[in-house]
C-alpha cells in the first residue's frame, strides 16, 4: 500500500462517516483519506453511496455519525454554503445551471460582485474570463446556457464552483453525459488544475476512465470503503471485482441469431415539433427478426422522439412504420401494443410505472386489454395476480409481494418488472430505451440475459442507449442519430468508441468500418 | 437528461432568437402605428380615436392593470404564480376606502398597498412554506378577499358619513400634475385636425395633462422593477428562484426568502393598483376590480413576463377601454383599427411561416373590416366586452414562443433537488 500521507498534505480527511435513512444505511462507517493536489477517484456501482458521501462533504446532508477534516480543521457543513466557504466546489452530476439565464449570471449567483447596490457586471466578467483563461475553460460570459452544448455545460459548472475560490473540486460522475472526446477534453482540464494545486474528488463507475485519470483510488462497495488503491496496482477487472465483489457482466451478444425476415421497417420518417422545427427528418431503417439495431448519439438529438414516433405517442409529419408487414402508421398506441410491440421506456418513473399502484395492477398497465389480464371488458383479476408472480419468479424481481407498490422496489428491480412485463408470448419487436440506465450491475446483467433471449426468441429488437459500451456489445448493427437523422452506420464488431464519438459530434467525417450511409 | 435535451437545439435556438428592436426601431414603429390610427380617424371622423381626452383617460385605465401585471411579473419571476392578484386588489380597494376616507387619499394608498401585501403574504405562506399548489392557493385568496371585503365594509362604513353596505364615504384624489405651458401649445396643435401631426400632440397632450401623480409612480415602479430584477444581485437571486430553485439553493442562495419577498411585493403591487382604483374613483365599492388583476396577469404573460411587455399589454387594454367609455362611435371606428391591426398581424405571422395563425388572423381581420363597412354602429350591448375582445384578439395572435420561468408554478422543496 501507498505511504501515509503527512499531515499538511492531506486536503480532506473523513472518519466513520455513518449516514441512515428510513430503511437502509446508505454510508457506514467510511474513511477516507485525500491528499492536496490530487485528483482522488471514489468509484462503486449504483446504489453504492457515493452520491450520499459526496452530499455529507458539500453539506448538502448531515451524516448521522462520523467527523469531517478539512485542511487540518474539523468541520461541520450545515448547508452547502458552509462548504463553499471551506473551500469546497461540486459540480453536479445534473448539471445545476438556469437555462434562461446568461453564463455569467449563473455563474456569480449567489456571489456576486457589487457597485454602488448593483450587479458589477463589468467585474464579474472580467473575472470569469481570468479564470477561463488559467484554467483553459473557453467561458464566453454572455451566452445564454440553453445555447451551450454538454460539454461547454460542465465548463460553466466547473467555472461556477471555481469563481467561488474553491480549492477542492467533487466532479460527480462528470462523464455520464459526455461523448469520448468531450471525456478527453475534461480530463485535459482536470490536469490543468491539479497542475495549479487543487484537489479533485471524482467520481465514477467507468473504470477505465479512472485508470487514465486518477492518482488515487477509493472504493466503494454497500455504503463502505472496501479499498483504497492506486492505478498502478490494478488491472479494470481487478477494480471491478473489488467494486462488486465479483466479475463486472459484460455486455456481448453470443451467435448471429439475424435472420431475413424484416420486422420493423421504418421508411422516410419525419416529426416536427410544435414549434415547426424538424426534430426527426428522413429516418428509414429494417430491423429483422432476431435482430438488435443500436441507436447512438448524444442525447436529445431525437432519440427519445423516435421512439415516441414508434410508439404512436407522437404524431409523425410524413413517412411510414410498418410491423411485419402491416402498415401501422396511423394506428394508435394501443393497438401498436396489441400487435406486438414491446417497449421499455427511458424513464421508469414518469413513463413506466405508476410509482403509487401495486405491482400486480403495474403488470397490467399496457396489457389492459388482452388476457391475461382482461376478460372481455373487465380486468381477470385472478389470472393477472397470477401472471404477474410468473414475472416476479421468472425475472427475479426482489419483492415482498405483489400488492406492495411499485415505489417500493428499487430501481433494477422496477426495471426488471417492467422487462417481464413487456416480454409476453405476443411481441414481436421490442423498443428499448436506456433498458439499464440506472441499475445496479446485477440487473444489469439479468436485462442483457432478457434482451438476448428476447433476440433469440426472435423479436426486433430497437435498442436506444447513451452506454456506447452497452450498444457496441448488444447491438448487430448500429446507426448514428445527429440532429434527428441518421447519419452513419457502424459494424459493432468493428468500430471503436471514439469513432462512434466522432459520428454522434458530427466532428469530420465518420471515417472507418461504417462510413456515412 | 433535462441538462443534455436542450443541448443539441442549440443550433436552432440561436436562429429563432429574436432579434434585437433599436429605441430607434420602437419610435419608427410606434410613429406607424400613430400614422395608421390617424389614416382610420381621417377615415372615420371619429376623432376620439386619438383625442389627449382619450389618451388621458387609457393611460389612467392602464395603471391598475400595469400594476397587477407588476405584481405578476415579480411572483412569476421568483417561481410563484399568483392569480390572487385579483383578490389582493380587492384588498387594496378596501384599505384605500379605509384609510382614505379618514385619514387622506395617501394614507389610502399607503393602507391599500400594505393590505395588499397581506394577501401576498398569504398566498406566500400557503404556496411556499406549505407547498399548497399555486392556483389553489390563489383561487382561495380571490374567493376569501371579495367576501371579507364586503363583511368588513358593512362592518365599518354602514355607519360612517356617506358609506354604505357596499361602499365607502368618499375618498379625496391624490393631486393631479400638469406639464406647464407644454399643454396648451399641444392643445391648440390638436385642434387643427392635421393628419398625424395633430395626433402626436394629442398623445403628448394625454400624457402630460391632468396626470394622477399615482400614475407617476406606477411609472417609476415599472421602471425600478426592471432595474431591480435585472440590474441587481437581489433581482438575480430572486429570478434564479423561479428558473432554477434548485441550482439557486445549491449556491446558498435562501430560496424561500426570495420567493416570499417576491409574493409579498406581488401582493402590494396588486394593492396599490386597487387603492389607484379606489382613489381616482373617489371611494371603495364592492367588485370594483371588475376582473383587472386577472387581465393583468394575462398583459404580463403576454408581454412575455418582462416589464416592457406587460406595459404595452396594459396600455393596449386601456386604450379600447378608453374607447369603450368615450362612446359607440369611437367603438365603431375601433372594429376598423382591429380589422387594420389584424390583417397587418396576418402578413407578419405569414412571414414567419406560421400559417395557421396567420389565417386565423386574416379571417377575423377581414371579418372586422366587413362589419365595419356593413354597420353603423356597434351594438351597445357589446360595446363593454370590447376591450376584452380586442385585448384577448391582438395579444393571442402576436404574441408567439412565450418563455415562462422554467420552475413557474412549481412547488419548491428545500432539498429535493440532485
């Protein structure tokens, strides 16, 4: 193991950190050591606590028990605002930014510089562009935020939290949003300011990424510090291991299970928006059964439209979506499920679920009215409680009973209710969105293990995903989407993650396996 | 997901974005638009279209109604929509009549707005601290306010010297300032009738004639409330609060404290524009407010939650209000200008591809103009709806890609964000 650091280096130290809420202990006794001038990474999977630490840290939460040291002094954040003046910056992992409001204003609230009882916007922006200019940050003061891309996002947060003078900067999983080159941007200013002298605290599930960036390594398994470690002592898969106490699931799809006979085709699709503006344009692919067509792209570049499209949630402006064979271009929702379409949607909580109903009356949700769970025009109450613990049996859903609700569940859980859900003997295509966002790894796996027999079994299967790891792997073949048309396909067995990058940016052109469709 | 959703539309955003009007372009068209009402009074003969009596009496209708959309604007700016606003004048009504009977016309004034910041204080307990939802809450106040109205006022001025059941003794105005010499020149300039020239002087007439130094505050409030919300860091902290609480608590900005100043200046903004209402009509008097605080807040939504909007939506009200009272003539000669302002909105929203709307807009101002053309008159009956009509016509159509705060109505928990 490392030396131990002396006691002037250290920037933050942490003792039995304890931390419950209402049913589960979400910190336990944690310790943790990070030295001045260092970037410190603290990984884990979901659910592993290290939000709730980094919460303790920026006051944001009180722990139960457990002291705090920072800079040699304890201390004892009662609000985020005690933090900030001990020096202490976060930069959220949803981004804390007022779209409406300019780069400046966002970035001096709630410090602003005054003149004579007015904001001394001459002053504030002669700051921020200092340290943009040290930091390498390309701050412009006087765009709105909504104008920002992601990355240019997270430079305004860290710029925000460095305006406030502070000398320890928790980056909570900063990379979740960004594409490989914005990853590599990040990390170029990360060592410009460990190079000034500050500390970071970062945080992440992607190991490789803590490999390449990190000094020091902290991980966290089950709300406790399990190892302490640094880069050159550990493989990835050593890491993981030690992050879940077993082998991290892999997302890889086994034999080629494509077979010729076209499921979902989409031809010249097109969505506008209220507003008239083009959101999807020009959208055709086939997916055949047994197949897993992989949609990357950064999100909000129509994604989540197309999957509405497909649904029928969303009026499409032109163009066609036919299901073997049928054309369903004007059906509705219900009677696109009725035919077969499955569909997990991006978020379980607002799409999903009814978060206050029972599992069972969940099960039903979508299904309401063809058996099992209807009979005629009433629900079979009976044969719906007993399908749905089929489900709970067949897909592992950890859960007290049936009539508990579903906000009871955790996240994997939910999510594996709604995989059961959807997988009836009728589907025929399967519309996946960000299917394991969210989840912990053991989830993870068992929805992978459920996606692959759903190929196996034959489905068409439209996987939409911001884990370009997740698609290259589940995916047989792969398309970019950019400002609402696809813009490249790759071979997932071939291409890499930065020429996915590349083509999800629109930077250059998508050279490589795929090349422009 | 919501950070990175509105990333990618950046492109888009950057060319929808309005472009910039020059105070230049604002007189070049406001001259326009004089131009065009003086053709229609040319036309029409109906020279109280832009008469300084006119003008004086839509910039005295306007006040309350800026004043409500005042009192909008800063809830709605800090996160909290307030549609008390009509309860809260009623207040303001009622504290004028008070206090003004008994102690003068700005005790009055000084009594209406602080009840009237009581009402705001309630709906900011309600919403705030109780997380009542907004309209519920509002709703309540505009129930409560009426009915405690008119049980305190039979309480206190049945019995008082000229004060009934459902009115209050009479209320002394507040002094009325004129512009010296600049008015009489203008009037003897509005009499010769002369195409546009006579009209400019009209308007500056009404302006600078006989003006109630409460509309000169109302003035000078419209005018700090901008600096104050934009210029400030006080008003930053309190806009941060109803675009983005949570990121605003993040940085140790107190939410709540924000949110409650801003409804309790709502509320007395929403007062004052009754007490204005009590005064200059010489007394308190039970459903005087008659609707303003609402068409307030409907001026600031469609003056698009900025001062300057909601001003020219409170002065177009108060000209066809103006209008209404000065008789059926005026009226008539209005459904021209409306069938004109119409057809000219059609050409506009054609421009911009909006087709819909555009075609919308053609078929009322060519239905307009057609009545305009087969009648002599309006008929009385609708002659009182009219600035109702007009306002609602003219603002709906313009007025497109409205950007409320993006956490307006919503309710704030300490906490719960990230």
């Amino acid at each position: 193991m490392r030396r131990p650091p002396e006691q002037a280096d250290i920037a933050i130290a942490l003792h039995g950190i304890t931390k419950r809420f209402p049913g589960v202990v979400a910190n336990s006794d944690v310790d943790l050591t990070i030295r001045r001038g260092t970037v410190h990474a603290i990984v884990g999977e979901n659910g592993a606590g290290k939000s709730t630490l980094m919460k303790i840290l920026y006051g944001m939460l009180k722990p139960d028990e457990g002291t705090i040291t920072v800079d040699g002094r304890t201390a004892t954040f009662g609000s985020p605002a005690a933090a900030i003046a001990a020096g202490i910056g976060m930069v959220h992992q949803h981004f804390m930014l007022a779209d409406n409001l300019s780069v400046l204003e966002n970035v001096v609230l709630g410090g602003e510089p005054r003149q004579r009882g007015g904001l001394d916007f001459r002053a504030a922006r002669a700051r921020i562009e200092q340290i943009s200019a040290t930091y390498g940050l390309q701050v412009e003061p006087d765009r709105l935020v909504e104008e920002l891309g992601v990355g240019e996002r997270q430079r305004v947060e860290i710029c925000k939290v460095l305006y406030r003078g502070a000398r320890i900067l928790i980056l909570d999983e900063p990379t979740a949003v960004l594409v490989p080159q914005e990853v590599d941007e990040l990390f170029g200013n990360l060592r410009d300011l460990k190079a000034e002298g500050l500390t970071i605290l970062f945080i992440s599930h992607k190991l490789d990424e803590v490999l390449a960036v990190a000094d020091e390594i902290t991980v966290i398994r089950r709300g406790s510090t399990v190892a302490s470690v640094t880069p050159h002592e550990v493989t990835a898969p050593q890491l993981a291991e030690l992050m879940v106490g077993s082998a991290l699931p892999v997302p890889e799809l086994r034999e080629s299970t494509v077979t010729d006979r076209p499921v979902l085709e989409v031809s010249d699709l097109a969505v506008t928006d209220p507003d008239g503006r083009h959101v999807l344009s020009a959208i055709s692919f086939t997916i055949h059964a047994g197949e897993v067509l992989g949609i990357a792209g950064v999100e909000g570049n129509g994604q989540a439209e197309l999957v509405d499209a497909l649904m029928g949630v969303r009026p499409i402006s032109s163009g066609t979506v036919a299901l073997s064979g049928h054309d369903i271009t004007r059906s509705s929702t219900r009677s696109r499920r009725e035919a077969g379409m499955a569909y997990i949607p991006e978020d379980r909580h607002r799409q999903g679920l009814l978060l206050e109903a029972s599992i069972w009356e969940n099960r039903v949700l979508g299904h309401q009215t063809v058996a099992p769970s209807a009979r005629g025009l009433l629900l079979n109450r009976r044969a719906a409680r007993a399908d749905t613990q089929r489900i709970v049996r067949e897909y592992d859903v950890r859960t007290p009973g049936i009539d508990v609700v579903a906000s009871a569940l955790s996240g994997g859980n939910q999510q594996k209710l709604i995989v059961g859900r959807e997988m009836t003997g009728r589907s025929v295509a399967l519309i996946a969105a960000h299917p394991t966002r969210g989840v912990d790894v053991g989830a993870q796996a068992a929805i992978w293990e459920h996606m692959r027999a759903a190929r196996r079994a034959g489905l068409a299967v439209l996987l939409v995903s911001a884990d370009l790891e997740e698609l290259i792997g589940m995916s047989d073949s792969l398309a970019v989407i950019l400002r609402g048309r696809l813009v490249a396909r790759f071979d997932p067995k071939t291409v890499k993650p930065e020429q996915l990058g590349s083509a999800m940016t629109g930077a250059g052109a998508s050279a490589g396996a795929g090349g422009a469709v | 997901m919501s950070a990175t959703g509105t990333a990618v539309c950046a492109g888009t955003v950057l060319r929808a974005r309005r472009q910039r009007i020059s105070p230049l372009g604002y007189t070049g068209i406001g001259l326009a638009v004089l131009a065009a009402v003086s053709a229609v009074r040319v036309a029409t003969g109906a020279s109280d279209l832009t008469s300084s009596g006119t003008v004086g009496a839509a910039l005295a209708a306007a006040v309350p109604i800026a004043l409500a959309g005042l009192g909008g604007l800063w809830s709605e700016r800090a996160g909290v929509v307030n549609i008390g606003l009509e309860g809260q004048m009623v207040l303001g009504t009622l504290g004028a009549g008070w206090a003004g009977y008994q102690y003068g016309p700005w005790a009055g004034v000084l009594m209406g707005l602080l009840l009237g910041a009581l009402g705001g204080l309630v709906h900011a307990v309600a919403t705030v601290t109780f997380g009542v939802d907004h309209i519920i809450s509002g709703v309540a106040v505009n129930l409560v306010a009426p009915g405690l109205g008119l049980f305190l006022a039979k309480l206190v001025f049945r019995n008082a010297p000229g004060g009934g059941q459902k009115q209050s003794p009479p209320v002394r105005d507040v002094r009325h300032l004129t512009a010296p010499y600049l008015t009489s020149w203008l009037g003897s300039l509005e009499r010769r009738q002369w195409f546009l020239v006579s009209d400019l002087a009209a308007v500056l007439r009404g302006l600078t004639f006989q003006i109630s130094t409460l509309t000169i505050v109302a003035v000078l409030l419209l005018v700090a409330t901008f600096v104050v919300l934009w210029w400030t860091p006080f008003g930053l902290r309190l806009r941060s609060c109803g675009e983005a609480p949570y990121a605003a608590e993040s940085l140790g900005v107190n939410v709540r404290r924000y949110k409650y100043a801003a409804v309790i200046v709502s509320g007395a903004m929403a007062g004052l524009g009754g007490a204005f209402l009590a005064v200059s009509s010489g007394q308190f008097r039970d459903g005087q407010t008659g609707g303003r605080g609402f068409i307030g807040l409907a001026s600031m939504i469609f003056g698009n939650w900025r001062p300057g909007g909601l001003a020219m939506g409170a002065g177009l009200f108060g000209y066809t209000d103006a209008m209404q009272l000065r008789g059926s003539d005026a009226v008539h000669a209005l459904l021209l200008l409306l069938g004109i302002a119409l057809l000219v909105l059609t050409v506009i929203q054609a421009r911009a591809g909006r087709v819909v709307l555009a075609a919308v807009a053609g078929v009322l101002g060519a239905a307009f103009v057609l009545w305009f053309a087969a009648t002599d008159e309006v008929p009385p009956e609708l002659v009182g709806a009219t600035p109702y009509v007009v306002t609602l016509l003219v603002l709906a159509l313009a007025s497109q890609r409205l950007r409320m705060p993006k956490a307006d109505g919503q309710i704030y928990r300490k906490g719960d964000g990230g």
